[in-house]
C-alpha cells in the first residue's frame, strides 16, 4: 500500500509492477499519477487517523510505503505491531514527517553539524526567534515538501509575511515553523542512501541540486565534491539512518560550505532531485532500489554508468485538463528523455513533467544541464 501517490509514487509503481508486485495506491485526490499504473486506488484523507485505520484493515497489506508527510505517521506503530512492514520503518517515517524530530535527533542525538536552529509557534515567537537566530534565516513548516510555505527573512518587515506562508502552506496539523540560520554554502547535494535488511549501507554518486522557492528546479550526478566532504557526508548519512533503522532508500541533504559538510533534512524515501537516475546513471533508479532494499533483494554496489542532469517541466498557471506542446521536438534532441507525470491539474510552479540528459562519465555536466535545460523548455504546458 502506497500513502502518496504523486510522481514519485508512479515511478515506483511502476519498478514494483516490473517485479510482480501487487500495489493500492493512496491519495487525497483522484488520478493521481500513481493511480494510473496500480492495481487498486483509494482516496482518503491520510491525517483521519480513524480512515487511515480501515483502509488498512480492508486490504490488510503486507507492506506500507508512505510516500508524503500528511499521514497520521503515528499509527504507523500500530500497523507494525500487526506484523506489517512499514517502509523504511513506523520509527523513521514518524521522525522525518516532522522537521523537530529530524533535526532534533540529528543535531542534539547524533551531534551531526546542523545550520543553527530554534522554533516558533506564533507570530510573536517568530520574531523573538529571528532576533535569537540573526537575519538572513529561512524559516519553513514542520511538514512540508517541494519548498511549500517556506521563505527568508532578510529584513524585519519579511517576517510577518514568513509566517503566512508558513503557517498556512504547511501540511498537517501543526502551526509550529523551524527557523533556521542562512548558510553561505557553495553546494547543496542530496546523498541517496540504501540501508538492506542484511548487508552494508550504500551510497549512490552525489546529487548535485539547484532550488528555486524552496523546490528543486535541477539536479545532476555525479556531483563535483572534494572526497573529505563526500566522507563526511558518508558518515553523517549513515549515522542517521541507522540511528530510524529499517531498509529502504533515504534523501539525505547536505550544505558544502568552506568551514564543512552541514545536514539539513532527510527523506525516507525516493527523493525528487533523485528523479536524474531515470536517466540511467546507475544499474538501478532511485525507484528500483527503494523496492529492492524493501523486498530484501541483496544490492552489490551501486556504481556509475553514465553522467546525468534532470530539469523539471513547470506549469504557470491553474487549470484542469493540462495539454504538451513540444513533445515531438524535445524526442528528437539526442541523448534525452523525459517523463509527463500525468498529474490531472495544473497550478503555477506545480512539477508537471522532468527532462533528462545523459552522457559519458567524463562528460561536462554544465553541458548535459544545459541539455537538460533545452529539452524542459521546449516542453509546453497549456
């Protein structure tokens, strides 16, 4: 049973329909991508704890994947008391829905390098907050994804505004926003890592990845990062997935800064800028990893086989009913591909497709972006 059924969702659908696996797909909307390629669908409100509850009872799953952060996470404990396999574990899926939880356990558990941090839960504690944390700081829900409700603060008359967004854009129930200090980086990375049931933690080639409004825009791998960066970035990925346990693949997000390798936020589960692997950088996708580790299938290694960028396809505007122009001119820029997820409407910035590009392994990748970048482009959403 998948919870969240985006364009993430579809594309492991798809690698587990590839190796006979029987998939209900979950969302809070109908035709969602992920609905179109499973078996079954349903669509509930993943915070009813009590909808939740029933859903799970009716089709009795042997394995759960949560996909999103609007889930009552918290029952998650339950359903593994009932013998069922939550991914990557009720433990890690509770923690990583909730930025406090995450950063708490990463910063103040493990003592990982974070940015400095505090919390608010109003509008008079943001401002107290950002007098402690000192401008510029970005301040973001407590669930939330894609970048949604999240802003900087650079002077005082942005905080009110910050708090808006916050507040009001963030998933779940919760108004409490972290605050964090702006870190003067000169690269974000995402470090996709495989925990197994039995065996070593891998590390796919490092992520390369721009953002735009809090949400990626682009990525590429391999990275360009100094192999003392990438070794801490190693251990630090390492740490706090073993500190939630369970087997599956993680996003885990670094800053590269002149004074080191800060964490900034984890996933438990196939990450967005780690869409670029569908251009066949390695044996298997992001996709095709999170299924193998789930099922306890062993991995060998995970090297890479070509050099890779992604750019995302954008709609500017909301409608129903999307329609693609371009399609038959961006299938005939060579060594590209690119995936329309489907989605059944369109709202400004909303990800509606992703361009990919590839080449050999020595290839310069601001050539394979800009490559990427073309084919994006030349892909209309109407």
């Amino acid at each position: 049973m998948l919870l969240g059924s985006g364009e993430l969702g579809k594309e492991f659908v798809i690698a587990a329909q590839r190796l006979g696996q029987y998939v209900i797909a979950v969302d809070s909307y109908e035709g969602a991508p992920a609905m179109q390629v499973a078996h079954e669908y349903a669509v509930i409100d993943m915070l009813d704890g009590d909808a939740l509850d029933q859903l799970v009872s009716k089709h009795d799953p042997d394995i759960i994947v949560p996909e999103i952060e609007a889930i009552r996470t918290e029952r998650l404990y339950n359903y593994e008391g009932q013998d069922i396999q939550v991914v990557p574990s009720a433990k890690a899926a509770n923690f990583t829905m909730n930025r406090k939880a995450i950063r708490d356990l990463a910063a103040r558990e493990l003592g990982l390098q974070t940015a400095p941090y505090t919390y608010a839960s109003n509008l008079e504690e943001l401002q107290t907050a950002v007098g402690s944390i000192g401008m510029p700081c970005v301040v973001k829900p407590l669930m939330s994804s894609s970048g949604k409700g999240q802003s900087v603060i650079k002077t005082a008359s942005d905080i009110e505004a910050a708090w808006e967004a916050a507040s009001q854009k963030g998933r779940g129930d919760q108004e409490e926003v972290i605050v964090e200090a702006f870190i003067e980086f000169d690269q974000e990375i995402t470090l996709l890592t495989v925990t197994q049931r039995e065996g070593a933690t891998l590390f796919c080639p490092p992520i390369g990845h721009r953002q735009e409004r809090g949400d990626y825009q682009e990525s590429w791998q391999p990275a360009d990062i100094a192999s003392d960066a990438l070794r801490t970035a190693h251990q630090m990925a390492k740490a706090v997935t073993e500190a939630l346990g369970g087997a599956g693949i993680w996003g885990v997000e670094f800053f590269v800064a002149k004074d080191g390798v800060y964490f900034s936020e984890l996933s438990p589960r196939p990450h967005d800028t780690g869409m670029v692997t569908l251009a066949g950088t390695q044996p298997y996708n992001e996709f095709e990893l999170h299924l193998r580790a789930i099922l306890g299938m062993p991995i060998p290694g995970i090297p890479l086989l070509r050099a890779g960028a992604s750019a995302v396809i954008l709609a500017h505007s909301e409608h129903d009913h999307p329609e693609y122009e371009g399609l038959l001119e961006a299938s005939d820029i060579a060594e590209t591909d690119f995936r329309i997820f489907g989605k059944p409407a369109t709202r400004p910035y909303r990800r509606m497709g992703v361009a990919l590009a590839y080449g050999p392994t020595n290839m310069e990748l601001r050539k394979l972006r800009e490559k990427a970048r073309r084919v994006a482009d030349t892909i209309k959403v109407r």
